[in-house]
C-alpha cells in the first residue's frame, strides 16, 4: 500500500515525490547518441543489420521486433493509410525480396 502513497487518485505524484530523476537533459542525450555512432562503425552496422535480419528470417522474434521499429511504420499510420493509399502490390513485393535475402544467405523455406 505504500506504493501507491506516492500517487493521488488521478495516478499523479503526491506532494513530496520528486517522481524520479526523468529524462536525460537534451544536451546529455545529444552526447551519448554521438558517442554511440563514434564507436560504431559503418560495416559494422551492416554487419548488425544483416545478423538481425537473418535472425529474423529464422524465426527469432527479438530480431523481427527490432527490424520492424526501424522498417515499418507505426499501426496508427499504416491504419490512417490504408484506405487512401493502400498499394496492392505491397504483399508482393516484401515476399519477392523475402526470397531474394532467403536465396543470398542460402536459408530453404521450410
């Protein structure tokens, strides 16, 4: 019951609770995504991308998540599109290049 002392009916914090340290400051955060892209370098990237999209076609889902939050548009706006801009041959051409990556990494449909 403690737990929820820190709260009010509405779920804010009550007076007295800081709520926690928050978001990393804008400059902060600036500096540690620059840090990361330095000691990344670019083959090794692809290399990453094309470990993860391997995974993926395997069967891993933790690969499929992280592919599609880069690949994919979120529901809301596929959902917002679908009436206006829906391309029926969208099913077609991810299964054609599903194929080509499937025979490039030698992977059998099975």
């Amino acid at each position: 019951m403690s737990e929820l002392a820190e709260r009010d009916a509405k779920g804010r914090f009550v007076k007295g609770w800081a709520g926690g340290p928050g978001r990393l400051p804008v400059a902060q955060e600036k500096k540690y995504l620059t840090t990361l892209q330095d000691a990344v370098e670019m083959d090794e990237w692809v290399e990453i991308c094309e470990t993860a999209v391997l995974q993926a076609m395997e069967g891993d889902w933790r690969a499929r998540d992280w592919l599609s939050k880069y690949l994919l548009p979120p529901v809301q706006v596929l959902r917002a599109r679908i009436e206006e801009e829906y391309d029926p041959d969208t099913d077609k051409k991810i299964t054609t290049l599903s194929q080509i990556l499937m025979q490039v990494h030698g992977i059998s449909e099975e």
